[in-house]
C-alpha cells in the first residue's frame, strides 16, 4: 500500500467536477495514505481540497504554496481527525475564518501558518484549543504580543513557536512568552 506521496508544482487544474480531477480522485483509494505532499500545486481549488477528506489515515499533509486556496478548504480537512502535521504555508487566501475550521483538528502536533497574512489574535484564539500542538510556525502582521502570550499560555505541550513579519520583540518579550525548555523565534518585517 502507498503510505506517502509527494507531488510538487503540479498543475491539477481542480474543478468542481470530481471527474475533471481524475488525480484527486485517485487518492480517494490510497486507503493507507499516510503522508501527503501537494507543494505549489497550482490549480488546487478548495473542491479539490474536499476530496482529501476521504483519506481518514492522513497524518501528515503540505499545501505549501497553493495559494488558490481559502477558508473554505479546511472545511473538509476537518474530518481528517489522524492529521498530526499540516502546513498551510504561503496559503494568502485562508484568515480568522479558517482558524476556526482549524480547531477541529485537534490531533495537529504540528501546524505551519508563514505567509498566511490575515491571521489576527481573533484567529489564534481559535487555535487555543489545540492542545497538542509541539510547533507552531505564524505569520504576525496583524498578531499582537498579548495574542502571542494567550496562545502560548493555553498549549501546554508548544515547544517551538516561529513568528515572522510581526513586531520586532525584545529579549524580555520574548522571555515573557517562552517557557522553560521551549524555543521562540520571532522575526520582524524587515528581516530585524
């Protein structure tokens, strides 16, 4: 059985229409499926996303770069209760709205969210309740410090936090957030 797949710069052209995407609807059958990988898959629409659903041994998905997608795309990943890593890396069109589908997803020990903009501290309180997340990587242009600190405050198992484009923190913000044992990384626009 194939357990891991990994596709890059793919041009699926994803329709609503399950039979114009004959790719997504053969891993429908990759029933032991386990890790995925559809990095800067150009054409992945949020339909297509809906297929993936049907995958309930996934534990590691990368959508890193498909950028068409939107909050509507973590609808269907909801019901993909075994996902332990998902990267939604330089998805620009997700925001405060996809944060909450991403609560149901409660197994994530993993979760990368660089490049995803529109992410506020609204949003990260949707994410509070991922109580066994271990690594958290953010987009901060429109997070706060005190967004930070609720968040990390409410993860108990967080041990690496990574914030780009955001404030630039001092030593002593950073060491208010950080716990002992956990590494926070926190990188302001300018590359500061």
């Amino acid at each position: 059985a194939v357990r891991d797949l990994f596709m890059t710069t793919v041009n699926m052209a994803m329709a609503a229409d399950k039979a114009r995407a004959p790719l997504l609807t053969g891993l429908q059958h990759l029933s032991g499926l386990r890790n995925l990988s559809l990095i800067k898959c150009t054409g992945l629409s949020d339909a297509g996303i809906s297929m993936l659903a049907n995958l309930p041994t996934l534990e590691d998905l990368d959508l890193a770069w498909c950028e068409k997608l939107s909050d509507d795309a973590l609808i269907p990943l909801g019901r993909l209760r075994n996902l332990r890593h998902l990267s939604l890396y330089q998805c620009r069109g997700m925001s405060v709205r996809g944060a909450r589908y991403l609560s149901m997803l409660t197994e994530l020990r993993s979760l990368k969210l660089a490049g995803v903009e529109k992410l506020t501290d609204e949003g990260l309180g949707y994410l509070s309740g991922l109580y066994q997340l271990e690594e958290l990587t953010l987009d901060g242009k429109h997070i706060t410090l005190a967004g930070l600190t609720a968040l990390v405050d409410s993860l108990p198992h967080l041990n690496r936090l990574h914030v780009w484009n955001t404030m630039q923190a001092s030593q002593s913000e950073v060491e208010k957030i950080r716990r002992p044992g956990m590494y926070v990384w926190i990188r302001g626009e300018q590359g500061n």
